[in-house]
C-alpha cells in the first residue's frame, strides 16, 4: 500500500479488524521508510446484477423494489421490519452468490414467494395473487389449496359455479 504521506510503496499492517456493518476491514497500517500511521479499508469487490424483464428489458437489480413488495403482502400482518429486511437480505446474497450477472425476474419472484411462504402464509398469497397475477377466483383457490396442500377436493374448493337461470 502506497503511504500517503511520502509516496513510499510498502508498508505493514499493525491492526486488522472488520468494520462495525462487517462489510469492510479496517487497516492499520505503518509506513517501512517515514514511520507515519494511516487507516485503509478493505472491501469486497461486487459486480453488478441486472435483471432482466419478461419484456427482455435489463435493468440493475433494485433491493428496495423487494422490500417494497414484501412489505405491502406484509401490510397489517404480524412480520417485523427485521424479518422483511432479513428476507429482501437472503435474496439479495443468494444472487450474489450465484454469480451469475443477470438473473431473470421471474427467479426473484420466485425466491421471495418462498421465503414469504415460510414466513406468513397470508402475505405469500397476497404476494403471490399480485405476482402471478391471478385472473379469477379459481385460480386463487387452487393456489390455496397447494399451500394447504390439498388436491383432493378437500379444503378451500372453489365456490360453485353460478347456475344459469334462463326461464
């Protein structure tokens, strides 16, 4: 590392330690040829996500557009800010990890439905009518009865069909 106050390049690290976020690491360090102490931090190179829309549209990946979404399935509901920030968290590290540069919506979408499943069931399916853009009732019903895990009829079944009164 280059001293910043006479140019020399070497110098060796006195205390290392991570930052309180724990997202960098603070360096102390000592210049070998004038002595003079100076701090560096060191941080993860991240690259950019895009993700790319049904449309064929990129765009950069947006944290806030997740919470924004959770937090309105998670309207009046029992889940703390902390569990919706934790939520929009692990999806946002499971991309990174992927290491893959674009990442289609549709695979967010699906990463968020299943951890808000885990989390609340109700704002999973809010989510979830709005995301898979239910057209009708039934469709609705029959995402409820996969959550209940109910294919047999039993359960929440669709309401009967309304009968045709022609006289």
């Amino acid at each position: 590392m280059k001293c910043p106050f006479c140019g020399y390049i070497d110098s060796k690290v006195i205390d290392s330690r991570p930052t309180e976020d724990n997202v960098s690491i603070r360096r102390r360090r000592e210049c070998i040829s004038c002595g003079k102490r100076f701090t560096t931090y060191e941080q993860l190179e991240s690259f950019p996500l895009l993700v790319v829309k049904k449309d064929g549209r990129r765009e950069s990946f947006d944290r806030a557009k997740i919470l924004d979404g959770v937090a309105k399935a998670c309207q009046k509901r029992p889940v703390s800010a902390g569990d919706m920030e934790r939520l929009a968290d692990d999806v946002e590290l499971s991309l990174r990890n992927g290491m893959e540069r674009e990442v289609r919506a549709d695979q967010i979408g699906e990463m968020v439905m299943e951890r808000l499943r885990a989390l609340d069931e109700v704002a999973y399916v809010r989510f979830a009518s709005v995301y898979r853009q239910f057209k009708d009732l039934n469709t609705f019903y029959e995402e409820l009865n996969k959550l209940t895990g109910k294919t047999d009829g039993a359960g929440p079944a669709a309401p009967p069909a309304p009968e045709d009164k022609t006289d």
